[in-house]
C-alpha cells in the first residue's frame, strides 16, 4: 500500500471532511478521494460512509484508524529520535582502552565531550589491547585506543599520539640517576614491570633483548599506577611511559634512569571497524580526539 494513502486516510477520518483534509495536507479534494478509494479497493472494505456534511468511519474504518494512528505516532518517534541522535541528545559513546591510556589520554578529551553532550551515555570498557581487539571486532565498542603497531584486517587504525617511555626510580635509587648508564644497568636494579600479555610489555622485552640486556622482573603487575607506587618506594626501576609520570618527575618522587640507548619511541592510535560505521556520538568524539 501507498503509504501517503494512509497519511490521507488518518487526516480524514480526525477532520470528518473530505475538503478539510484536503485543505490540511495541501492537496486537491479528488486527490483525497481517489486516495480513499485507493485504499478501500486494495484492502476490500469501505473505510467510510459518506454523509451530506462529511464522512464517517465503518467499523472497519475505526478498526485501521487505531492501527495507522499508532504507526503515525510510532514514526513521528522515530523522527523525534533521529533530531536527538543528531543533535547528540541521546544516543551512547562506547569506548575501550587500557587504564593508563584512559587516565592519561582519553579522560582529558571525555570531559570535553561529557561537558558538551551531557545526555549522550558514555560507556567504557577496560583491558589490554588484544581485549580491544576482541571487544571492536565483536561489536561491544565502537571505538579503541590501542599502543601501536596494532594491525588487523578487520580494522582501521590511525596514530593518534606519539609517547616516549623511560625507565624511573625512587631516591633509593637516585644514585644511578646522575650519570649516563648504559642499557645494562638495568641488571643491577630490580625490574618493575607491566604483567605478560601487554603489548606494553612485549614492547619492553623486545628492547631489551635488543640491547643484549637479560633482566628478569622481580616485581609484575597490571596496573601503571601500582608501578608507579613501589618505584616510588624504592622497590626498583619501572618502565613507564615519560608522560604518564610527568608530575612524578617534576615533584622529585620518581627521577628518570640517563641511558646510552633509550627505547624508540611508540604511538598511540585510534581502531574502529572498518566495515560498519561510526555512531554520530562516536563520530563527534573522534573528531574531537584527533584535533586535541
């Protein structure tokens, strides 16, 4: 069925005339007619009775008048829903990333966007960046922050940020702080590093075996803030990326290890799935993402 029929239908059978609901939906009354008539022909029942000053719903005509008049409703809806969506008035920004990746990128520019789009739900995933690889790919995110290099076919993944890391330690090892070492002293203090599984910590590994270091870690944990704690603490030298410890370094609680060979530095970047499309709200973050 011609869906304009139905608008036709539902204005006639509120107006009770032919002509009012012509005048209302700026056609011509035989338009109206041949509309109704359309209609009654394709379903094979008379929505109307004709009376000398109008016209009036069947049963038949009532029975689909509480059909259309919902559709209408349930459209007119779905329309209100879009303008909200669009203006970033409802709708959800699902995001992933690692927890120092969300304390020390992505928090600075959510505030920005929360702050602006207040009724937009903002929903965050932890976990390392092999969790959001799984979460983009499974559909549970739309959006990934990830170290880089970070491929996969099912993605697209642009550089976001480039990060430098160091090794840093409290004053109970600040000594080794005020001359330049070479790489291999690193077997001389205890190693305080991210748990296995990381890309972080690959990245660490992969460096050191470069350098011909062999150094185990005496101390591995999940979590960057926990490093940085017993490094302050004087539980050895923890691999840290530079900006994440940046108040750190400059109080004087952490002091960064001069090394003849310092790790290359690293990205950051931004993964979406490369066959869907991004939600507006999703869209609008990463825009804002890209010019912070």
């Amino acid at each position: 069925m011609n869906m304009e029929w139905y608008r036709i239908f539902l204005h006639t059978a509120r107006s009770g005339n032919l002509t009012k609901a012509a005048a209302e939906l700026h056609i011509t009354q035989p338009s109206v007619s041949y509309a109704i008539k359309q209609l009654e022909e394709g379903l094979q029942v008379k929505l109307f009775d004709r009376l000398s000053r109008g016209v009036q719903l069947t049963a038949e005509g009532a029975a689909l008048f509480d059909f259309v008049q919902k559709s209408f409703h349930l459209l007119d809806a779905g329309e209100a829903r879009m303008q909200a969506l669009r203006k970033l008035t409802a709708g959800e920004l699902r995001i992933g990333a690692s927890g120092p990746i969300m304390k020390h990128v992505l928090l600075s520019p959510l505030d920005s966007f929360h702050a602006q789009y207040p009724e937009v739900r903002v929903r965050l995933s932890q976990g390392k960046s092999s969790d959001i690889r799984t979460k983009l790919k499974e559909g549970h995110i739309d959006v990934g922050l990830v170290h880089l290099p970070f491929a996969d076919p099912e993605l697209i993944v642009r550089p976001l940020v480039t990060i430098q890391d160091c090794f840093v330690v409290g004053d109970a090892y600040r000594e080794w702080t005020e001359e330049v070492n070479d790489p291999s002293v690193l077997t001389k203090i205890p190693l305080l590093l991210l748990t296995q599984g990381s890309s972080t910590r690959r990245f660490v590994d992969q460096w050191l075996a470069s350098q011909g270091v062999q150094a185990e870690a005496d101390i591995e944990l999940s979590s960057i803030d926990m490093l940085i704690e017993f490094a302050i603490r004087g539980y050895g030298a923890a691999f840290i990326t530079e900006s994440f410890v940046r108040e750190e370094l400059g109080s004087g609680k952490l002091h960064s290890l001069k090394l003849t060979a310092n790790p290359p530095v690293r990205e950051i970047g931004i993964a979406v799935r490369a066959d869907r499309s991004l939600s507006m709200p999703a869209e609008r973050f990463v825009e804002l993402l890209e010019n912070v």
